[in-house]
C-alpha cells in the first residue's frame, strides 16, 4: 500500500473522517493498517503503519496516550485513527498539542462504520490505484512497442518519447551536450557530479530525483536519457520503461543519422554522392535534386567538410569513428539549426551546409562550424581524425568545386606541416599553396633569398628563433598576445624581435604590401623546405 493519510481520507466511508490534529504530516505514506487492541501494540508498529483504535486501552490515562503518540512518531507510523463515541467523546488537548507538535496525524473515525468497513476501503482503493498503474505501465510500454516498430515520421522522435513516458526528461549527448529538455531544471542540477559513468543512476538533487539511463550504440555510450520522475514510486515501478525508451532513443539517433528522417532526404544522398564521384553531369545533379527536393536551396551559402584520418597513418578509417563523428555534429549546439547533411564516401565523411544568412553572419555560422569540428575532434582523443573546410560558395552546382578544395587542402596540409597541426584545416588558409604549386622552385627560392639574405647571414640560432617568429605572427593574423602565447613568450620579447628583424629586413609591419611579401616569401621557404624533406626521404 502507499496512499497517503491526505489521499486515504478521501476513500468513503474514511472521507467521514478529520484531522483532529498532525495536519501537516498528511503526506505520511501508508504501507499497512492494524488495529490496537493492547497497550504494548506500540512494540510491534512497523514504519509506514496506520493504527485503527477505540482507545480502550488508554481511556483512562491521557499521559499513556502522549507517549504512545511519541514512540508512534519515532517509529514513523503513518497515523493514528480513533473513533469516538464509546470511550472518549474527544481527543484530550494534551494529545492533540503533542500530535501537532510532533506533526503526527490523529484522525476521528466515523463511529458508524466498522474498522473492518474502512480497511477494506482502504485495500480496495490500493487495488484499483495498483491496477490502473499496472494498466498504465503496460499501455506506455504498447506505444513504446508501436513507435519502435512503426516510426512513422520521426524528426520529433524526443518529444513522441516524453509524451509516451510522461515524465519530464532531458536527452544528453556524450559530451554533456542538452539535445532535448522538457524539464524546467537548472542546467547544473540537470548535469550535476557529470561526467557519469556508464549504468542506470538514480540520484536524489536539490530540485528532485534524478534517473539517468545510458544511450549504448555498439556497445559505446553515446549519451543519456535523464527521467526526472513525476512520482517516487515511478522510479521502481518503471525502471523497466526508462530502459526500453533508452533504447529506442538509441536506435533512432543512429537512424536519424543514416536516413535524415525522410524518404527525400535519403535520395538526396544517393544523388550527392554520385556528383562527388563524377558519375553524373553537373547539369544531371541538378535536375535529380530539384526532383527530390522541396526546397531548391536558392539564396544560401554552401560550405563543404571533409573528415578523414592523417595521411600516413598506419590504421584505417574505421566506419564506427566517423559514425561517431557525425553523431556529435547532429547534436552539437552550434549546428542545431543549421541545415546539413552527411555522408560517408569511401574512406570520408563529407559534411555539405546549407548557410542562410548575409554576408556577416554566414562568416559567423562558418566560424562556428570550424569551432564545432574543432571541439569534437578534440574530444576524440588519439584518433586521428582531421577536417578539410572549402571556401563558400553561392550556388549549389558548386558543391564539387568545395569538395576538390577539401581533398586540396588535405594534400597541401600533408606537404605542409604546421606544429602544432590543426585538426580542422580551411583551403583558404593553403589557397596560396594551391596557386604556387606550378611555379618553378628557383623562383620561389630567389623570391625568398632576396628577402631573408639579410637574415641568413646572421648565427643560424639567431636566425632560427627570428624565423620562428616571424612564422608564428603570420600564422596568428598579427596578433601580438596569440604569437607570444604560442611561443611560450612574454609579449613584449615578442615585440622586440620584431622590431628588429623589420630594421634588418627593412619592411614595416604596419605596411599590408610588405607583410603580403613576408607571407609570401615564409610560404615559399616552407614549400621548399618540404620539397627538401621529401627528396631526403625518397633518396633514404
């Protein structure tokens, strides 16, 4: 049994009853009933206990009842029902302060009705509410069943979840990320004492309890789904639930992932990733997307990213990781509302963005974008992974174009390394590489020399820490504070090298035609370095 003392009075022929005293512990929980019928019947009261007495046993000693009210209490009984009328026409004051002191309910009995009357009401009411619970659980775990079976559309698949369980929830990506929340918790409560490990948990916060239940994908958690129960009870009697709706939350990430949720959108993928092979024209792409889709992406901005392991790593790409990967970009909160679409092409994943906004925000989206790849990546630890992000481009037939400067900027990055290497790498940033590929190398040599002589003619450790000066301001955009921390340097050491390689090398920092000459001249000493390495290596 667990109704409560203030849900148990409105079961007739209880509902006949009061609160003659204790009103506030009308939330105490009752487990079982009895009748007193001894004195010592206190010895043997069990925790959650409703008592049914005529006060026979204590009609005669007010103070014995004060007592039995107190050891009651201590024993955290769910109250004490006494009918009036045969012994006691009221309950004495004194016992009626104790109880309202101790918060303990002391109940009045309607005289007419049998205690036999009012315990089988009381059974009676714990059947039907236990029955109806039942039924509920078995009616929830029918819809879960059906909406597994039949998804139908599926692109609110975590809101049909929560109205399924009917409990407020929150899905959390592996990252602590919120993918969905129908809970008016604070974020820090939502997520306290993350990161979690990975089994079914249920924790008791400042806002209420908290069941969090792994989201497992080939045996890997790829998050949580976090039931903030409606009622206590909840929490064992549908435990099993919160497993299965896990599951299924689990799966249908995955199916988001692989199918976008639409019949279209699968086609769609099927076409784009003929045109990134060169199986059809661009003029054909065109034509079989505007047959598959809606939506004719006039006005927005394409961006294409390609992620693939390093060049020269010994280990494949392995299916699991980029599955991982495009998990993670689904659910990221920077690209929550950006359109994209991803697919595995061969040995890659191409991630294809569709940026509606003006000129401003796009580079804003972009950044975000970079940022986004950046984190997860990171958070990949050891995998090798890396992310090659094209220019945008206006049109949609153009996506090839980006997709060829994503596959550039991973040659020129692997002929071109930067320590430390970036694991997301835009074409822009190598477009000069790509233009430069073709000019003969004792141009690009004389170019350099001519203006590093100077340099070159210094200690060769006086020059090596000038040029790796110098590289680290181009590579930070001028940026004094970003060079020295990347150097490990105080800023003001990193002004006073400047100032003087720039006598030495006469060029004026503040001048953009001469910092274009230095990043020219860096760029072609880099190339040329690479050129040398590549040469010892082939020769052994």
């Amino acid at each position: 049994m667990r109704l409560t003392i203030e849900e148990a009075l409105r079961i007739y022929p209880l509902s006949r009853s009061r609160i003659a005293a204790g009103a506030s512990g009308s939330g105490r929980v009752i487990k079982s009933v009895n009748i007193m019928d001894a004195p010592d019947i206190s010895d043997w009261v069990k925790e959650g206990e409703m008592l049914f007495t005529t006060a026979f046993a204590i009609k005669d000693t007010p103070e014995d009842f004060v007592h039995l009210i107190q050891i009651l209490s201590n024993r955290k009984a769910a109250g004490l029902g006494i009918k009036l009328g045969r012994y006691w026409k009221e309950i004495p004051d004194i016992a009626i302060e104790e109880a309202n002191r101790l918060h303990f309910p002391l109940i009045e009995l309607p005289y007419e009705f049998t205690f036999a009357d009012q315990m089988n009401a009381l059974v009676q009411a714990e059947i039907e509410r236990s029955t109806k619970k039942l039924h509920d659980a078995l009616d929830k775990q029918k819809r879960l069943m059906r909406f597994a079976i039949e998804p139908g559309e599926t692109s609110s698949f975590f809101e049909r979840i929560g109205e399924i369980l009917a409990h407020p929830m929150v899905v959390i990506g592996s990252q602590g990320q919120i993918l969905h929340s129908t809970c008016d918790w604070p974020e820090s409560e939502v997520l306290r004492d993350w990161p979690w490990a990975t089994k079914f948990d249920k924790t008791r916060t400042l806002s209420g309890w908290r069941c969090s239940v792994p989201l497992l994908q080939e045996g890997e958690c790829c998050g949580f789904l976090v039931i903030m129960p409606v009622h206590t009870s909840a929490i064992q009697e549908e435990e099993g639930l919160f497993h299965q709706a896990a599951e299924i939350i689990s799966f249908h990430m995955d199916r988001f992932q692989d199918e976008r949720q639409s019949v279209a959108g699968y086609q769609w993928t099927l076409i784009l990733e003929r045109y990134l092979q060169r199986k059809i024209s661009p003029e054909q792409f065109m034509e079989q997307t505007r047959t598959v889709l809606k939506d004719d992406y006039q006005g927005a901005v394409h961006l294409c990213v390609t992620t693939s392991l390093m060049p020269g790593l010994q280990k494949p790409p392995t299916l699991q990781g980029l599955r991982k990967i495009r998990r993670e970009l689904l659910y990221h909160p920077y690209l929550s509302n950006i359109d994209s679409h991803h697919l595995v092409l061969e040995n890659e994943m191409v991630s294809l963005f569709a940026l509606r906004a003006d000129k401003l925000a796009v580079s804003t989206l972009i950044q975000h974008i970079v940022e986004a790849f950046g984190e997860v990546l990171h958070n990949l630890p050891d995998s090798g992974f890396h992310s090659y992000v094209s220019n945008p481009k206006l049109k949609l037939i153009h996506v090839l174009e980006a997709y060829e400067e994503c596959r550039h900027a991973a040659r020129i990055s692997e002929n071109l390394p930067v320590e430390p290497a970036p694991t997301v790498i835009l074409f822009s940033d190598l477009e000069l590489s790509f233009l430069f590929r073709h000019i003969p190398r004792k141009a690009l040599a004389d170019y350099s020399n001519n203006l590093f002589l100077p340099l070159l003619e210094k200690d060769p450790e006086y020059a090596g820490e000038m040029f790796t000066t110098l590289e680290a301001y181009i590579l930070n955009e001028g940026n004094i504070n970003d060079t020295a921390r990347q150097l490990f340097l105080h800023r003001n050491t990193v002004l006073y090298r400047l100032e003087k390689v720039g006598e030495l090398l006469d060029i004026d920092f503040k001048k953009i035609s001469d910092l274009l000459q230095l990043k020219l001249a860096l760029l072609f000493r880099q190339i040329l370095e690479t050129d040398s390495k590549t040469q010892r290596l082939r020769h052994g």
